[in-house]
C-alpha cells in the first residue's frame, strides 16, 4: 500500500513538475534498484522461484530448465538503473518556473489549477477563433 501511495505521489508530481516528487522519484527507485542488485548478486534463481511463492507447475517447469545464472539479470537491472537515471537527469531541466508557467502567463503565485485562476476574455476570444479555423 505504502508503494502505490509514493508511486501516486511520484506520478502527480512528475506531472504537474515538482521539483520534491522528482527527488522522491531519484531516492525511491535508487533503493529499489540497489535492492534488486543485492538480491540477484546473492541469491540463486531457484531461491528465487522459491521464495515467490510460484504455483507447483510453474515451479517444476524452472526445474526442468537446469540452473540459471543471475548475472545477466544484474547487469540488466544495472543497464535499466543507468538508464533510468540518465532520463531523470535529462528531464530535470524541466522543472523550473519557466516551464510551469510558460512565458510568464500567469502572476507569480497562481498555479492554472487553483481557484484564483480565471480566464479573460481575450482568451476565451482566442479559443472561439481557433475553435471556428478548425
């Protein structure tokens, strides 16, 4: 429950650009990656398959497939972790107040969300002439 509810928070405020949810996000996955490391690096696959409760059938499949080695599943959790890390890096650069005010279109303080927020006219004009061109 308490991960659906960070991933909520995470989801939210990636979206609306919050600078807070994007280190949640770095700190959250950097330990679950770690973790996923440490697990495949010191435990075997049958183990695994063990330890996650599988039903019999599925379980006597793995076992007609011999041993596996964990090692490609570390470095490709390795791979995606750099990977991941790579692409929050890229889209940090997005949350700042420029992006989440474009152009300085709103007054300081007032989010396109809130109740203080009213379109003018001249927009609600604007929407009807490109509302008519399409």
């Amino acid at each position: 429950m308490i991960t659906f509810l960070v991933t909520l928070f995470i989801i939210r405020g990636l979206l609306k650009l919050d600078i807070s949810a994007w280190w949640v996000a770095i700190v959250y996955n950097s330990i679950f990656f770690m973790s996923a490391i440490v697990t495949g690096a010191r435990i075997e696959f049958s183990d695994l398959i063990e330890y996650a409760a599988v039903t019999p059938q599925v379980s006597e499949i793995y076992d007609r497939m011999g041993p596996v080695n964990m090692q490609p599943l570390v470095w490709g959790t390795v791979a995606s972790f750099l990977l991941y890390f790579g692409f929050m890096l890229w889209i940090q650069r997005y949350f700042t107040a420029e992006y989440k005010n474009p152009e300085g279109i709103l007054p300081d303080g007032i989010e396109p969300d809130s109740e203080q927020y009213e379109p003018d006219d001249e927009a609600e004009e604007d929407k009807s002439r490109i509302d008519k061109i399409d």
